[in-house]
C-alpha cells in the first residue's frame, strides 16, 4: 500500500510556469535569471499559502540547474536538480525562524556562509517566517546580509513585512504576493481533479475556493478533506454539508417571504435552518453577503464583482430585477446593525427574530427617494397627522362691583372669572339704529390687575390683625434663636455653634445681614439656606424677605502671626545669646548643613 501524500504537497510546482496566480512574480525572476541579474538577497512576502516558499525552492534549483531552458526555467535532468528534488542538495539551506530566533543561530549561519559551495555556482539560504527572528539576531544578521560572499544568495519569507526591520527591508529585493483568486483556485482544483480521476461539480469547486479565501494551501486541503468523505464524487449539496455552510437557497426562500411579509414562514424557516445547528451570527453574516450580491447585480457594470458560482448568477440578477435598491440598502443596514450587537445580546434566538421581524415589515416602515439627485429617507405612511386642539378660550381677570354681592369676611371682593372670548359686534347697518352704550360687551382686564387683588387682601388682613410682623432686631433676635433650637433638636451641633456665633444686621424692611467670621462659618450658615429662608419668612409674614451673608474677619484673626525660625535663624540666635558656641565652631573648622 503506497503512503498517502497530501495534495498541497503531492501537487507542488516544480518550476515557475506551473506556479498559480503570481505570474507577475514569476516573469520577473525568470527574466532576472535569463538576463543574469540576481539580486543576493530577496525578500517574499504576502499571505498564507499563496507559494512564497515554493518560488523560493524553484528560484533556487534553477539557478543551479546545468541546462536551463532558453525562457529560465530548470531542465529537471541534471545532476543538481535531481540532487533538489530527492532533497540532498548542499547548496540548498533552509531555516525556519520561528523556532530557530536566536543569536546563536544566525551567527551558525553566518558562519556556513563562508564556505564556498562544492558543486554548482550559488549557495542559496532560505530563512522561513523571517519576521520571528529577535532584534539582536536581526542585527548580527545585518552586515552578512549586506555584502555577502558573490556565490551566496538570501531569500527571506514572511507573512508579517511590517514586523521586519527597516535596515533588513533596505537591503532586500521585495516582492509581494498577492491572494489567488477564486477562478485561478477553479482552474487549479480542476486540473488535480481530472489527474486523481475525481468527479468534481464546478459549483462545489466555487464554494472550496470562496472557503479557502485566496489560499492554495487550504483550498487543497479542504478538497483532500471532502474526497475522503463523498469518496471521490463532489457535487454541491455534500460540499456544503461538510464544510457547514447555509445554502443559498435558503436565502433565496427567505428573501421571498420577506417580500410578500411572510412573517410565520419566514420565522419557520429561521427555526428550520437553527435546528440544522447553523448558529445565528451564521445566518446573519451569509444573509448580510447574500443581500450585497442582490444589490451589486443591480448594475450591470458592477456585475464582475458578483463572486458566485455560474449556475447562481442568473438566479441573483433574475432576483435584483425585482426588488428595489432602497430595500436592499435599507435591509443591509438592519443586518449590519443585528451583526454588531449579537454578541452582547443574551437571547441569541430572539435577537435574530427580531431582525427577521424588521425586515418582513421594512417594504410599509421607510422608502429611499430620489430628490434632485440625491438619495433621501422619507415614511411611507403620510396619513398620520398630529392630534388637532380645540383652541381655548381666553382667559381674562373680571373684577365684580362690591356692591352686588358683599364679600364674607376674610375673603376678597375680587374674583378670577374665565370667559369666553366675545366675538366682534357685527357691522352696524345704516338703517337700523345703533345699539345702546349699555349692551356693548364690558371690557377685559390684564393679569396684571392681580397685583391689586394682592394690594387688597393685604389691606383687609391688617384690618382684621393678621398681617405680618415687623421686623425689628427683638423679633429678629427671637426667630433666630428659635431656630437655632431647631437645629439643637436635629443633633446639628457644629451648625448651633457657628449660628450663635453669628451677628445680624436689619438692612430694610426685606432684607437682613447675617455677618460671619470665616469661610467655614459662612458654608455651615449657607447649607441651611433653603430651610432658614421659609423660616424667617414664615415667621414675619413676608415672602419678599431675604438675607445676605457677609465675612468681616476680626482684626485679631487678621494679624499676622510670628513665622517660625529656620535652622540658620535658630542658629544665629544661639550665637547672640551664647557667643562660645561660635568660637568652638571656629577652632574645630566645622561647617554647617542649614
């Protein structure tokens, strides 16, 4: 039984023509080798599993090889070549950074370096993942690199150029790899297919390669994959089945409900595709890509962009010709939003019903509108209108005569009275004769005439003895310490003390001055404002009554207080009072830290 061999290596390219979907890579190199202007030192950079490493192992046996042919490639014949392909070539070294990172080994290769090669013109170093190397062995590496030896060449390779330094990029030839595409990845799937004597559908083919994401390496992976499980046929259902992805056919029913405002089928269906085990942020993101296919086969130009399989294409611009771009801009909208806050939702299920929800009823919701050209978002629904107010009469002050109807004690003769807005007296006519001044309608009064209903309750409360206190600094001083035991009953002991510190001073009529000593005597006044103002108020009778407080700090307090002596004053001040201690400072030569 021979040993299985992995198509990704079983099929590798053994010369630059056979490379897939670099040719402007490959031209370059052969053109270098025919003209012969090697560089010494390359450097292949570009994604996973695009053949960054492959063109390194061709580059190197051809430019060994005894006989190439006249378009530089390698014969496969001689002696060096068959040396590389049975893997015992000497002029051929290979590292692989990521594990060999160190100092100690590139200065081994530096050292291997210096050594002339036995047989064949060039010793070409191969450094895989260059990227992983440390700084220092980025540094040991770098004059080496520079000017090596004429028969040494260095070919780097990396999927990370932005981690390499820039002294190592400056001297280095650079070549970036690009992602294969998804029609090259076809053609080359195709090509092993026929050779394996595989039956493979196109559409399967389409599906390996949009998995793969522009990687060779993968792409023949999966392929080895779904041959061991369909044993050796690939068609579309079983491809998707292995793989686990949603068939678009399931869009395409969805999108349908969606249109007629299915909503039951459309949550059946939703129910259908989870109990499959397609999780939710699955069908979010295919249906999110399924609708942007929808809306770039809108427009023919932009048709090329549609990276579907063949039998697919005419069924999507089929379905764009039915439904408008305004749903489509307005549904991927709703996706992308449901995408974003899947993961912080706790009801994963719920949270996609709700999108599916939206977007069964987003044809009645919202309309994209072209209005001079530009795109605008306008409702649907213009019925709506705001609720229509009956308008309310005017509200006018009417003060009725004292003498209809005498006013009980204690209450005012003068009333609030809401009336209807009298409508305008119709023209008179020349014949019939004017009505009389007694029938025309009585005149309104302003708001404005409440000040004197206050002027009058006012006069009537001191008549009858409740109007307010006066304010004298007796009473004063009796309502503040009426309050201060307010505050003795509340345990506010650090408010009692600055309040019985505090003096007062009568302004006016409505105003007071409570003068304080400190900031700190002003803020423990000043925090029981609210509560001190209705006091004083209440207890005077007057709501125009307010305070002010005032700091005037006492001169005592305001005297400067004696600094303390520094330790040179301190000093000096023993010398004056005890002048041997100078003299003993002297004789002993000493010197003093202040």
């Amino acid at each position: 039984m021979d040993k299985f061999i992995v198509s990704a290596r079983k099929y590798r390219p053994q010369n630059f023509s056979t490379v897939v979907g670099q040719a402007h890579i490959t031209t370059t190199l052969k053109n270098a080798i025919r003209n012969n202007q090697l560089a010494h030192a390359f450097l292949f950079c570009g994604p996973r599993g695009v053949g960054k490493t492959t063109c390194a192992r061709i580059l190197a046996k051809t430019i060994n090889c005894e006989n190439k042919t006249p378009d530089g490639e390698a014969c496969n014949t001689c002696n060096s070549c068959v040396s590389f392909d049975a893997g015992t070539s000497l002029n051929i070294h290979e590292l692989d950074a990521a594990s060999n990172n160190s100092v100690d080994d590139i200065r081994t290769l530096v050292e291997q370096v210096r050594f002339a090669p036995q047989a064949g013109r060039y010793k070409v170093y191969i450094v895989d993942e260059v990227h992983m190397l440390s700084s220092s062995a980025f540094n040991a590496f770098l004059k080496t690199l520079e000017e090596p030896p004429p028969y040494a060449i260095f070919i780097l390779a990396t999927t990370e150029k932005h981690k390499i330094l820039p002294t190592i990029l400056s001297r280095c030839q650079i070549f970036d790899f690009k992602r294969i595409t998804n029609n090259d990845t076809i053609e080359h799937l195709q090509e092993i297919c026929d050779k394996e004597s595989i039956r493979a559908d196109k559409a399967a083919l389409h599906v390996i390669a949009q998995k793969s994401e522009g990687c060779m390496r993968d792409a023949l992976s999966i392929l080895d994959k779904i041959v061991s499980f369909t044993n050796g046929e690939l068609n579309y259902s079983n491809t998707l089945e292995h793989l686990n992805i949603l068939d678009e056919d399931y869009y395409f029913r969805m999108l349908d409900h969606m249109q007629q405002q299915q909503l039951s089928d459309a949550m059946l269906l939703y129910d259908e595709i989870n109990r499959k085990g397609f999780e939710g942020d699955t069908l979010l993101e295919g249906f999110s890509e399924f609708i942007r296919n929808l809306l770039v086969s809108k427009d023919a130009k932009a048709a090329i962009l549609l990276e579907v399989a063949d039998d697919f294409k005419q069924k999507y611009l089929q379905a764009a010709g039915q439904i408008s771009a305004s749903w489509l801009l307005a549904a991927l909208n709703l996706l992308n939003e449901a995408e974003i806050n899947y993961k912080q939702a706790r009801n994963k299920r719920l949270h996609v019903e709700l999108a599916l929800i939206k977007l069964c009823y987003l044809l009645q919701a919202v309309e994209l509108t072209d209005s001079n050209g530009a795109v605008a978002k306008k409702k649907r629904i213009e019925s709506a209108r705001p609720v229509a107010f009956r308008k309310l009469p005017i509200v006018a002050l009417k003060e009725e005569p004292a003498a209809k109807t005498p006013a009980p004690e204690n209450v005012p003769e003068a009333k609030l009275v809401i009336e209807q807005e009298a409508p305008a007296p119709p023209p008179v006519s020349k014949n019939k004769p004017a009505e009389s001044p007694a029938a025309a309608p009585e005149p309104k009064r302003s708001l404005g005439s409440l000040d004197a209903i206050r002027k009058k309750i006012t006069a009537q409360n001191k008549a009858n003895g409740n109007g307010s206190r006066e304010l004298t600094d007796e009473e004063l001083k009796t309502c503040w310490d009426l309050f201060i035991q307010k505050l003795s009953e509340r345990k506010n002991h650090s408010a009692v003390t600055n309040f019985k510190d505090a003096e007062l001073r009568i302004i006016d009529n409505n105003s007071i001055e409570i003068i304080t000593g400190s900031n700190i005597q002003q803020k423990f006044i000043e925090q029981e404002r609210a509560e001190l103002i209705h006091w004083l108020q209440d207890h005077f009778s007057n709501r125009q009554l307010i305070y002010n407080v005032v700091i005037v700090e006492n001169e005592q307090q305001a005297e400067p207080r004696e600094k303390p002596l520094n330790t040179k004053q301190q000093f000096q001040k023993i010398v004056e009072e005890y002048p041997l201690v100078q003299e003993l400072k002297d004789r002993l030569r000493l010197e003093l830290d202040y």
